[in-house]
C-alpha cells in the first residue's frame, strides 16, 4: 500500500487535465458517500419513530437539549 505521500507524488506527476478528472471524481465519490449515510440515517430515523423511540419536537426543544 502506498503512503499519503507517495499517493500524491502520484497524483502529482499526472497531466494537468488528469488531475482535474481525479478531482472531480474524488469530489462526486465523497457527495455520494454523504447522500447514502443521509438516506440511511433518515431511514433508520423515521424506523425509530415508527416504533416509539423518537417523538416529535419542536427546533426549540432541539436547541435547548443541545444547549443543556
């Protein structure tokens, strides 16, 4: 496995127009990492509610359990 480094020493010896491909599907990859980890935190959310785990609050009642 090559170190950080190395990785960018790589990344670094690529054509300008590579580069900014590299980045754009480095910048996409990680956009759709979130979106799942979002749907599947709202999925396993709403499946709490459903059962009785979570009930309703206001963004008040939020902030001030934060703030606590």
């Amino acid at each position: 496995m090559k170190s950080y480094g190395q990785v960018i020493d790589s990344i670094e010896a690529l054509p300008d127009e590579q580069q900014e491909s590299l980045l754009d599907l480095i910048q996409k990859r990680l956009a759709e990492r979130r979106r799942a980890a979002l749907i599947k935190s709202v999925q396993e959310a709403r499946k709490e509610f459903k059962s009785g785990k979570l009930r309703p609050a206001s963004p008040a009642d939020i902030m001030r359990k934060v703030l606590a």
